[in-house]
C-alpha cells in the first residue's frame, strides 16, 4: 500500500513539473483603441519579438522585429526611446510577456505585452503576409518548362 501511495505521489509531482514547463503567457494587454494611430504617427513602438524566420512569415504592419532569443535583445531594445510607449508582440504572448519584464529592468516607461501575432490580426491590426512566388511553392509556371 506504500508503494502504491508513493507511486501516485510521484506521478502527481512529475505532472505538475510537466504543467510548469508550459509557461502561460503574463499579463497580456488589450491595446487601447489609440495604439495604432500612435504608432502610425511615430509616437510609440510596435516591436514583434519572434525570430526572424516568423517575423518572415508574416508579422503586423510598423513592426520592428527584435529577436528576445537573440544574445542582442538588450542592447537592441535598449537603443529605443524610454519614454516612448513600446508595444509587445510575439506568437501567444509569453515571449514578449518575458521581454516587458526585461524593458521594466532596462527603465522603460510604458511598456505593454499585447499578445499574439495571430489573435492580433484577427482583432483587426493590419499585418503583412510572406509573399511566395509559385517557383518557390514548387507550382509549375505555364511555358516554364518545368
């Protein structure tokens, strides 16, 4: 019966280690209705922290990739002005969550962690998709040969 209780101890304790490794993303903000035309205008910052690869594949219109994996984030992010609102981005929003923390650290003064790429364009923030030529999608052009 021992062994029992302690194997179902062991079990509840791995599945919760395997719950914490799936980070949920923090503090995600709805933008103001404002965002946008502030940051048409110049007056704050739309900065899409995913890699490269995604931010290719598609991201939001005034977007500025910086990659919060990349060993540069900081000093990247840091050349931006710290008293300009800066908006967060990513793919769900845990990333850029972690990259508010770090702009907090870095004395940054309106920060805000808005979510992800997908839901963000749903709500209706204009966004620019990866053109693909059909050569690249492995489409035969008509007269091409191929």
């Amino acid at each position: 019966m021992k062994k029992l209780t302690y194997l179902i101890f062991l079990f509840f304790v791995s599945a919760l280690a395997v719950q914490a490794q799936h980070a949920a993303p923090q503090n995600i903000e709805k933008p103001d209705d404002h965002a946008l035309a502030r940051i048409k205008a110049g007056k704050a910052y739309l900065v899409d922290v995913r890699t490269p690869e995604e931010f290719n594949g598609g991201h939001l219109q005034y977007a500025t990739n910086i990659n919060f994996n990349s060993p540069e984030f900081k000093a990247q992010i840091g050349k931006l002005d710290k008293n300009k609102p800066v908006y967060l981005y990513c793919r769900s929003g845990n990333r850029s969550g972690k990259a508010a923390d770090t702009l907090k650290t870095l004395g940054f003064h309106s920060y805000h962690n808005i979510g992800g790429f997908e839901q963000l364009k749903a709500e209706g923030f204009p966004a620019e998709q990866l053109q693909t030529s059909a050569k690249e999608q492995g489409i035969s052009q008509p007269g091409s040969g191929n």
